[in-house]
C-alpha cells in the first residue's frame, strides 16, 4: 500500500520534470485562494477570536528521550534534540521503537484543557523531526508503522476534544529533517533543510496527501504551520498550501507560517496584503501593542522548552500565566499555553498544577476574557483592561487590577465615556464610580478578590 504511494508520488515527480524539462517547480501553477467578503471572513474566524484562550501540546518520539542522548543531557529545546545532539536518522528512529504511551488518556488531556478555561487544543501532527501522531498512508514514519503503539493518536483527541466542546487544531511542520527530499548542511545541522531541487515537488505533493489525510480523520479548525524559514520554501509554496486546504475545508483557519509572513513583520494577506495567513504567531512573547490591524496569538512554553524535557523546572507561575492571558486579551490577541506530555502520555504535574489555578481564577473571571477586545485607555498603571461593547450600545470595560491601590481610589484615565455602573467581577457587588476631573476614580473595598488580578466591571455611557 505505503511503497505503492510512494511509488505514485515519484512516478508523479518523474511525469512533472517531463513536462517542464526539469524545472520540476513550476508544475503547478498556483490554485486560486477562495474570495470572502470581510462578513464572511468575520464569519469564518468568529470562534477563534472568541476563544481566547488554547492549549499547544508538543508531543512525538522527542519526547521518549526527554532531552537526553545516550544518557548525556543535551541543550536546547526537547523537540529539537535530533538536530541539537547531531542524531543520524537511523539511530533517531530507535525513539519509535520505545514510544507506547501507555499512560495516554485524552479524556483527560481535554478536562485539563477545559477546566484550565481553554477553549481549544494545537497539537502537534508532524514535527521538524518528521515523525508522524497520525496514521499516514504515505510514510512508515508515523505512530502506526514505527511504534510498538501502532494506533493513530490524533483522532481519539479530536473526538474527546468535541464531546467535551472544544475545539481541535492541528500543528504541521514544513521542514522535516527525515524526508529524503530534504538533507543536511555542509555542518551536519538539520537546521536549515536543503532540498534536492527535483524533488521539491514530490515533497510539496507529500504534504498536501498528510494535510489531506489529516483533515479526513480528525478534522482539524486550524493547521497551525511551522518550520517555514528554510530558503527553499517560499510565499508562493504557502499561497499554493493555503489554497489547497481552503479549497479543501473553506472554513479552516490558517495561520501565517504556511508562508513567510514572520519574515514580513508579520504582515498578513487578506487580498490586498503581501502573505498568506489568518492570523500573526508572536513567539515567547506578548508584542508591546499587539499587532493592529490583524488576527494574531502569541505561543509560550510553561517552562523553558515545548517538548517535554525531565530536566526542565523552570516553571512561570500560575499568576504569571494569569497575568499572560490577560495582557494578550488586554491587546487583543489569543494565548496559546504550552504543555509537553512525556513519552509515556502525561502531562507533568507542574503544568497540571498551573493550570488548575489558571482555571479557578477563569472560572470566577471569564467573562472578562472570552469574546472581549483590546482595551481602548491610552494607559493602565494599575493593571490591564478588555473591552466588550454590548447590544444597547454601552461600551463595558474590564478593569484587571494588578496593584490593588492602598488608598481604595481606583483612578481610571481617558475613559472614552460617563460611568453608568461598576461592579466587581468576583461576587457582583456594586463599586462606586464617579467621574473626576477628566477621569474616573473608583472606590474599592479594602481587600483584592483575587492577589494575581481582580476584575471589575465598568459600563460606560459612550459613542461608538
Ligand atoms: C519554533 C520551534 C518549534 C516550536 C515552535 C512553536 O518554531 O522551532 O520547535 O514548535 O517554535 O511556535
């Protein structure tokens, strides 16, 4: 079955190459992006921008080693030990061989999710190491062939993931060091891939088959790209990716590292924009003012790595990952949280822990998150703001108080409107508001709700 395909796509290269005399490339010319009208375009990403708030899981035979070769320790992030620690790809695929995630249980990787407030799951389906969570026809590098497991791992969380309402994405990697249409540098790095011209083709034809296979059986909401930056891959290989898969499911949502718009500034297509892509993938980091004018969702490790390292404590606090959910929503952007299960399918209870308080305090502050948009106060000394504005066109403001001031006198500064009424988010109780001097200055109770951020909610009388 699997030579067969293999056979095909070669068959297909070798029939490509004819046609253009070689120039294997320009086969294909590229198919066109579905037209949407911004109404439809809202429409389409409705969900996403509610939501707010997901869980990224790395997760692949990187994850048996834990950060350790041959018993040495190696630097770096977990996922990128292949390339890190120099590990030939015969020797690399002995981790399949000790990946049976006995412990794997997605029910529970949904509730953990959905309690910790999260509205959605990214995980990966292939990454940089090639290595494959989903039964693929078109390679033996997958969890079915390579693993004493042999069952697809994806699906079983795409379907708990739904019964428990939330909503499943998927993570592809473009670079993949185990391909042999891709190989090594002259420094024996991974990184970046080189790709052996002729059959670059036959590798574009490779993932559109996954992508195809992934999208029939676990239907994924997002194909979150990565693994895009080496040279050989271009803005016009992403137009082609992009139009395929909207052809394919046109409510998909993709984000940008299906082409090169991290190199663009994140910039963005949306017709008359120069790249490819829903929304801008800010990495490790919350950008200062967001990215005005587009969709965007920044991506942290808990710690210090994405996939799983045993040796890796350098946790974030749980009111730091509060306060990061916050500021992201406070700028208008998602939070994509990151947790690394080890090989044999747990998530460490570092990460559990966080998350269960990350989740109580969502549970009393939701509101405040989901469905909101950036804060429009020139400044927050004391913390952050969300905006909503309602039907009857009030525009509510929610005040995410950092500092609880000594004084009891919350100040708010260039609020665009007249208080109507304040409360605090935690118990409803009423909070005095009353404008003062260009400002409004609120009259809290003496003790903070909450020591990571207590909410209130401020309704203004303002124009839209
Ligand atoms: C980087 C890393 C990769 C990780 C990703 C998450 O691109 O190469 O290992 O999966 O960031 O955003």
């Amino acid at each position: 079955m699997k030579s067969q395909a293999r056979f095909g796509a070669l068959f297909l290269a070798a029939w490509c190459s004819l046609l253009t005399g070689g120039r294997a490339e320009e086969a294909v010319s590229p198919p066109a992006i579905p037209k949407e009208t911004p109404e439809q375009r809202d429409a389409r990403m409705q969900w996403w921008r509610e939501a707010r708030f997901g869980m990224f899981i790395h997760w692949g035979v990187y994850s048996v080693a834990g950060g350790e070769w041959k018993g040495q320790p190696v630097r770096g992030i977990g996922e990128w030990i292949m390339n890190s620690a120099n590990i030939p790809i015969e020797e690399y695929q002995t981790l399949a061989t000790k990946f049976h995630p006995v412990k794997y249980n997605p029910a529970e990787w949904a509730r953990i999710a959905k309690d910790a407030g999260m509205r959605y799951i990214v995980i990966t389906s292939k990454h940089h190491d090639g290595f494959c969570l989903f039964e693929s026809k078109v390679t033996d590098w997958d969890v079915v062939d390579a693993t004493p497991w042999g069952k697809d791992l994806l699906k079983p969380l795409a379907d708990e993931c739904r019964k428990q309402g939330l909503h499943f994405c998927t993570y592809y990697s473009i670079m993949d060091w185990h391909h042999p249409a891709q190989y090594r540098g002259n420094d024996r790095a991974y990184n970046p891939t080189r790709i052996h011209p002729e059959r670059k083709r036959e590798y574009i034809e490779y993932m559109k088959a996954q992508l195809r296979e992934l999208l029939e059986s676990c239907n994924p909401e997002v194909l979150w790209f990565d693994g895009e930056w080496p040279d050989w891959y271009t803005e016009a290989d992403g137009r082609e990716i992009y139009a395929y898969l909207r052809q394919l499911k046109p409510e998909l949502i993709i984000n940008n590292r299906v082409g090169k718009g991290r190199e663009g500034m994140e910039g963005l297509s949306r017709e008359d924009r120069e790249y490819v892509g829903d929304f801008g993938t800010p990495e490790q980091q919350i950008p200062a003012n967001g990215l005005p004018g587009v969709d965007w969702e920044s991506c942290m490790t808990m710690n210090d790595t994405w996939g799983y390292k045993q040796d890796d404590h350098n946790w974030k606090s749980a009111e730091t990952l509060i306060r990061n959910v916050i500021d992201t929503a406070s700028k208008g952007g998602n939070y994509l949280l990151n947790v690394g299960p080890t090989g044999e399918g747990e998530i460490p209870a570092a990460s559990v822990e966080r998350l269960a308080v990350v989740g109580r305090w969502m549970k009393v502050n939701g509101e405040s998150i989901y469905g909101t948009q950036a804060s429009p106060l020139p400044s927050t000394p004391w913390g952050r703001c969300t905006s909503q504005r309602l039907g009857d066109g009030t525009l509510r403001l929610y005040l995410h108080v950092f500092q609880w001031p000594e004084s009891g006198r919350l100040t708010v500064e260039g609020a665009p409107g007249r208080p109507k009424a304040a409360a605090l988010v935690a118990d409803g109780s009423a909070v005095p508001a009353k404008p003062e001097g260009g400002a409004i200055v609120l009259d809290l109770p003496q003790k903070a709700p909450d020591s990571a951020a207590s909410v209130i909610r401020l309704d203004l009388d303002a124009n839209p």
